[in-house]
C-alpha cells in the first residue's frame, strides 16, 4: 500500500502528514522531498522507543549534524524541568532557528519536544515522528503544545505547528496493546464527532483496527486525520470550532489528574470513560435519543474498554474530580463547561454545568 498524504493548512504552517509503511528508514528523502532542510537536528525520543527505530532514524540523518536527548516519556515527566533540559541542549550545540528538532515518540514526547522548540530562539523547525497509535491519530496533529503541573493537565504550552508529520505504521507492531486501545479511544472520538459514516467503519471494523491490521489500521489513522485536519484549519487557536475535539476530554482530564498521572488509568482509557460519562450527561439532558445512546455506549463497552469510574473511584474522591473539573482550561467562569453530542457524527455543543450539577451526576454514577 502506497503512503498516503494529508495536506494540513492553517493561518501560521502548511504542513504534509505521511501515513504509510517502512518510512522512517527513508526519512532523509522523505525530508528532502517536502522541501525540509537543515544542517544540525536533534532527536528527542522515548526511551521506551525500540532502539532498532533510533537506529533506522540516525542511519537515514547520517549526512547530518546529529543528536540525540533521551526522554523518560510519562505524563510526571511532562514538565518544565524537561524542557528546559531540551533547550539548554540546544544553546550548548548552537543550534539555529533553521536547524530541526525531531520528536520520536507518543503524544508525551511530542507535546514536551514541541513546546520546547517553540520557545527556543522564538521557533525552530519541527519534525514530528509519532510512534504510538494515539500520537498518530490525534497530538501530532494541529499544533497543540504543552505541559502538566500539580495544577492540573496541558495548562502550560502554546501552539506551534510541525513541518511534517511522519507516521510509520510499522512501528505500532511495538506497542503494547493496551497502548493501541488508548489510541483506538480517539479515533472513535474523531468518529463520534464528526463522522457518522466512519464510526459505522469501526463498529463493523474494530477488532481488524484493534489488530493493527492492514488496510483497516491506514484507512483508520488517515480518516481520523482528516476529521482533525477539517476542524484545526478552520479554528487553529481553540476559540470556537476546535473546543469539540474536547468531547469527554473535561471529564477525561480531571480522572487522569485525580489518580496523579498513574498507570492506572492512562489516557486514552480515561477519554473512553470521559466520553461515556459525557453521552450519560447528554441523555440526562434530553440532547442525544436513546437509540443513538445506545449504539455508541455499547461500542465503547467492548471488553478491551475500562468499564467504570467506579473501578478507579470511590465518593471520596468526587470533590477533588471537580476541582480539577473547574480548573479546566476551557472555563472562565466558576462553572464547567462540557461538551455534549446531539447524535453520532455531531453535532456537539458546549454546555455550562455548576460544580454541584458535576456533583450530583458523579456521585449518581458512583452509587449506582
């Protein structure tokens, strides 16, 4: 199967992402091809990454100025310390703003490695190679960067588009498969939101997806893609359309931080749960028929899926949840906002909840 190409425009970068197989050992022609051009780059990769990937990567650079930065990927990690470790990295080999940092990892790795070069002398190239299912189909796409802190999730970062994303579907065979579940939960999303016709593909199609079987994996990750592509080139900067992409992500945010980033619950996991307990908070208010209620609840009941919050959660719990609910980067208010569906494949509409509504809801989930 030959690559496919998605072209990525916005008001700041033009960009490619190429999906297909074996391409990070021909990632110098790849570069060349797409016009990207550099003297030094450093690579900042997972360590988890099988060193056989660094190794066809580094072959493939050799005509380079090459370095390397070895980063322990972990949403605790996920912070300025690191960062900053990438950019004094960078000063101490001189590096240019029009020399490359290459990301070669999951959605962690790009997010840190991203922002980092967005800071550094004002933005230098950025090369994004994503190694997991979830950074293929969602973070490498449209310039979102950032880090965590004990405030909560993302609250730190900017947006900073790449100049190509490179996603080999070789390297998921790697994964673990709970890794490719994580990344299953936003192609469904993407599918949720925005394309009816997809989420029909994935519920006939998800254990070939789950699989990572070919044709089935590449026609997943390009739709995905594509559904993400439409919405950041019209709303780059997160001031109005973009906000859907946050479907069950306000629940999904305050579960993962109420469990301190464990690995418990990671975070694909907790967006399945987070878009379960917005299709609830949809029916709950008469948004969604029960018909289409349940045709998406019983897709993500499939018994790969986390189940419950209450296998992570007791009612001790709930207050912390909501503080972390409120201080979600989506408000400017006291109240929550959320975002609930009206029917598969959108559309999707933000709703402002109090935080003794938010209350009710979870302690009724809890309970039950």
């Amino acid at each position: 199967m030959s690559p496919i190409k998605l072209i990525v425009k916005t008001k700041s970068e033009k960009y490619p992402i190429i999906i297909g197989r074996n391409l990070i050992s021909n990632l110098s022609q790849i570069l060349k091809k797409n016009s990207i051009s550099f003297k030094k780059c450093l690579l900042v990769f997972d360590k988890n990454v099988p060193n056989r990937y660094v190794t066809q990567i580094s072959r493939s650079l050799k005509r380079f100025e090459v370095y390397k930065f070895i980063y322990n990927a972990n949403e605790k990690n996920k912070n300025q310390k690191n960062v900053n470790k990438i950019l004094n990295l960078l000063l101490q080999k001189n590096f240019s703003r029009d020399d490359s940092l290459i990301s070669i990892g999951g959605g962690i790795t790009g997010d840190v490695a991203s922002f980092a070069a967005s800071l550094f002398k004002r933005g230098l190239k950025f090369v994004n190679i994503p190694t997991t299912l979830l950074s293929q189909v969602d973070s490498s796409v449209g310039g979102k960067t950032g880090i965590n802190t004990s405030q909560g999730k993302n609250l730190i970062g900017s947006f900073y588009q790449p100049k190509i994303v490179i996603s080999d579907v070789d390297v998921l065979k790697s994964l673990p498969f709970r890794e490719v579940v994580c990344g299953y939960a936003e192609i469904v999303k993407h599918a949720l939101i925005a394309n009816k016709k997809f989420y029909n593909f994935l519920d006939k199609n998800i254990d070939d997806v789950l699989k990572l079987k070919s044709p089935t994996i590449e026609k997943s990750i390009y739709e995905s893609c594509k559904v993400k592509k439409s919405i950041v080139e019209k709303d780059e900067k997160e001031k109005n359309l973009r906000k859907i992409l946050n479907f069950g992500h306000t629940f999904a945010h305050a579960y993962e931080a109420s469990l301190n980033f464990s690995k418990k619950l990671n975070h694909g996991e907790a967006v399945i749960l987070g878009m379960k307990s917005a299709f609830e908070f949809s029916k709950n208010k008469k948004l969604i028929t029960h018909k289409e209620f349940d045709s998406a609840i019983k897709h993500l009941n499939n018994y790969h899926f986390p189940v419950s919050i209450k296998n992570y959660f007791t009612i001790k719990k709930i207050n912390q949840i909501i503080s972390f609910m409120i201080r979600d980067k989506k408000n400017n208010s006291k109240n929550i906002k959320l975002m609930l569906i009206k029917k598969i494949g959108g559309p999707i509409i933000e709703k402002e909840i109090s935080d003794v509504t938010a209350k009710l809801f979870l302690k009724k989930k809890l309970i039950n």
